[in-house]
C-alpha cells in the first residue's frame, strides 16, 4: 500500500476518532473523493473536522 493511501485512511480514522459534529459525513466524503467521486464540499464541517499533518504522522508512527 501507497504511503498516500495508507495517510488517507489514517486522516479517516483520525477524523472519526474526534467525534465532532459532521465527523462520519466528512470521512464518507473523503473516502468517496479518494475513488475520484465528485462531492460537495462543506467548509465549515470541513474546518470543524480538520485533521493536522503532525496527527496523522504522529499515528502513523504507531504502525
């Protein structure tokens, strides 16, 4: 598996980990533009579920 794949499913985990409002929409959603299905983008779910470079390499640490 890709490193990029591999960060892709760890921004998801990520993002339903933290249970914020939109959480599971917000991973569908990337998940769905990851296959190269067009979505519509939301930007304050998107700001609220916001998920940082230094949280995804800090779990990808882990495995």
């Amino acid at each position: 598996m890709e490193i990029d794949q591999k960060k892709l499913f760890v921004k998801i985990i990520l993002t339903l980990q933290s249970d914020h409002h939109g959480c599971k929409e917000e991973a569908v959603n990337m998940a769905k533009e990851a296959l190269g299905i067009e979505i519509e983008h939301n930007s304050i779910r998107e700001m609220i579920n916001e998920i940082s470079e230094e949280q995804i390499e800090k779990f990808m640490r882990l495995i």
